[in-house]
C-alpha cells in the first residue's frame, strides 16, 4: 500500500494490512473510487479475480464494511472504473477472452445488487450495458464434468485433499456444515459458459480447471462452497460471489436471471451432474469456508469484518435468492500423516 492509498483509507477509518498498489483510489465525500489495471479486468495477460489485485467485490465489501463498523462514513458509496478503458473495448459480442468474459458479469451483478452503494464509471457502465443486451439475446450451454474427481487423495494438494475430507465425512457435514437434509453432495462443479455450442472458441467465462470446490443439495436450497486449507485470501469473497450467481442464473433461472438469453445445462452423470440439473431449488447459498486455527482467515477478514461483510452481502436486492455466510473449521494434523478437521 502506498501512502496516498494509506491516507485516503484511513481518512474514512478503514485499517488494511496490505490494499494492493496496482487499484488506484480517489476519494470525494462521500465517493470512492476504486480504478483497476487492465490486466486485472481481463485484458492481455490476465490475472485470475481471486488475485488481490482483481477481486474488486472484496475490497469494496471490506471497506464498506469497516467505514460502516467504525461509523466515520457509514455513507459511503463505492465507484469502480478501469484505467484508461474505452466503450470500444468491448463490441457487444462474446468477450475476447473468458476473464474479460467473469469480469463483465461481475460487473454486472455486483452493479445490480448493491446498487445503493455501488456504481460503475460512465465508460464501464455502457459496457455493462452492451455485455447485459449480448446476455438477452443469445442462447448458451453449459459444460458437464467428464470425468470422476481425482481420487488419489494421498497426492493432492491440501485444499483437494480438505474437500475430499468435507465429501466423504457425514459427521464433518453435520457438524461443520451444518447440513441435516443433504440428498447430494459433491466435488469440482464446472462453472463454464459457451455461447451456442460447446467449442475452444465459443467460451464465454474460463473452463478448464474453473469450477466450484464442492456443492450440496440442501432441501430446496444449492450449497455452495469455496474452500481454503491454510490459504488465507480476501479473494474468497469475490470466487463466491461469481460462483453463487452463475449456480442462480444457471441451474435455477435457466435465463441468466433476465427472462430473454436463455441457458441449456448439458447433461452428464459424473460428480452428481444430473442431480444438479434436475434440481428444483429456490435459493443459492455461497458459503467462504476457511480454517480458523493456523493460517486461517486473511487479516484484513477478522471476525467482526467477516459479520459485517456478511449482513451487507445478504442485502443484495436478489430477495433472498442468493445469500452468504463465513464458516471456519478446525485442520489439524494427524500423528501417522495428512490432517482431520473438526469444529
């Protein structure tokens, strides 16, 4: 953090550790505004939106949520814009690349359900505008998983390792998750879009390896989770933010939430696919899953941010189609090897 950011933050009593130097702020009660690079908004070299230099929702919910904690300026209002970007960056067509793809769908939900605190600039408002007609008007398909989960736990990575855990442990479920009625449970949703047809040239957000860490069919209501094992990230507000609204406007609206542009859910069996495609549920919800012990949330996330961040993410003007909420689990380790996790 530089020490023109420093001030500005701190004139509106808001204490961060470490704000990233690439988001340019400016401030003009009772105005905020938030400039990311362009590399950050999906342009050439792309960083993921989870990078602290791209996870624009994070760091608007945070500090919204600590002006309104320390109530220095409980009014603020959060502008975004993008360095030097132009409305001829974007034609109205299927976005140049799939984080350029994320980017303009985050901008337009997040401009849509916190609209009496947050805005776009002028240019990235019109952009919004040309992304939301290109949304109406097109049919799109979605990606089936087509292949099992990677099933060598003992070599995976902590976090796959952790999901496993969460997966295959009924008592982890119950009392962690919480969950008492669960019909599914599974691994690595795909959050993939294509326009028309499924093709390399087709996609409208990342595919590959972009996909939710696990997923539970509760009742009438989708669980979704983003996952950290020692891994602490404020970009875990922005995953959960995107993944929650494309399992909405995917697999409940069928519609991208506008009733014109319309989504077909191909069909697939593996990782309970058919399950979630047949779904009947009413509501979403995102759950931030972290370890609170060792290196568990990040420091600009403590408690009371976390709670404060959750009462404004739930007030989302989506009439409780989407909410949210913070877990935290326990991860220890094991004499013989590898971890447990408990409450």
């Amino acid at each position: 953090m530089n020490p023109e950011q420093r001030r500005i933050l701190t004139s509106i009593g808001v204490t961060l550790r470490d704000f990233p130097e690439s988001i340019e702020l400016a401030y003009t009660a009772p105005k905020l505004t938030m400039t990311l690079t362009q590399y950050a908004a999906g342009f050439s070299n792309p960083i993921n939106m989870q990078d602290t230099r791209a996870c624009f929702e994070a760091w608007c919910l945070i500090i919204k949520a600590k002006t309104e904690e320390q109530k220095k300026e409980p009014k603020l209002e959060i502008v975004l814009d993008v360095k030097d970007i132009k409305e001829a960056d974007y034609d109205g067509k299927l976005p140049k690349n799939g984080h350029w793809g994320r980017f303009l769908y985050r901008i337009l939900k997040f401009s849509e359900q916190y609209k009496y605190w947050f805005e776009l600039s002028s240019t990235l408002g019109k952009i919004k505008d040309k992304f939301q007609n290109y949304l109406d008007s097109h049919t799109f398909v979605t990606s089936a998983p087509d292949k099992k989960p990677k099933e060598d736990i003992a070599n995976s990575n902590l976090e796959s390792y952790v999901e496993y855990l969460f997966c295959d442990s009924i008592s982890a479920q119950k009392d962690i998750l919480n969950l008492h009625s669960v019909t599914t449970i599974d691994r690595q949703l795909p959050v993939s879009l294509f326009e028309g047809s499924k093709s390399s040239t087709t996609g409208v957000f990342t595919g590959g390896k972009s996909a939710i860490d696990f997923w539970a069919l509760n009742g009438d209501t989708i669980n979704v989770y983003e996952l950290k094992s020692d891994n602490p990230m404020v970009g875990i507000i922005t995953e959960i933010f995107f993944y929650s609204n494309y399992v909405h406007d995917v697999f409940i609206s069928k519609s991208l939430d506008h009733g014109k542009g319309s989504v077909e859910i191909e069909d697939g069996t593996y990782r309970s696919y058919d399950k979630i495609k047949g779904n009947k549920g009413k509501q979403v919800k995102g759950i931030m899953l972290s370890n609170s012990n060792r290196k568990g949330w990040h420091s600009s996330l403590d408690k009371p941010t976390r709670n404060k961040v959750k009462e404004i993410m739930n007030e989302n003007d989506m009439s409780e189609a989407i909410q949210y909420e913070f877990l935290g689990y326990q991860l220890n380790p094991l004499k013989i090897g590898g971890y447990y996790i408990s409450k």
